[in-house]
C-alpha cells in the first residue's frame, strides 16, 4: 500500500499523539483506525439514503399504479 503523508501543525499533533496514548494507540494506528471508522459511516449513510430513496419510490409507485 502506499503511504499517505499528512500534515498536523504542532498543536494538533501534540492533541492527535495525547489522544493516541490514552488509547493505546501508535498516532499512525490512531489515524488509520479514525479514516476507516469515518469511511465505515460515509460509507453506511450512503446505503441508508439509497435505501430511503428506494423506498419512496417503491410508494411513489404504488400510489401511480
């Protein structure tokens, strides 16, 4: 995989590494762990929107038919 170079300046890396540590976490693992988790939920309202609109198209429909 290739690696991704992000960016902090001194205050938010001094928060990402305290944040790190209270979880036991490398700040590398911590990041990581925070993309996914974020992509996971993106990823999770999409399918929830296309399951509504679906759904109201299935009454829309209904209702024409």
């Amino acid at each position: 995989m290739p690696p991704l170079t992000v960016e902090f300046d001194a205050e938010e890396y001094r928060r990402l590494t305290a944040s790190a540590e209270c979880e036991q976490k490398t700040p590398e693992a911590y990041v990581h762990d925070a993309v996914i988790e974020r992509l996971t939920e993106y990823r999770r309202r999409i399918e929830e929107a296309a399951y509504e609109g679906a759904e109201w198209s299935a009454e829309l429909n209904r209702r024409l038919s």
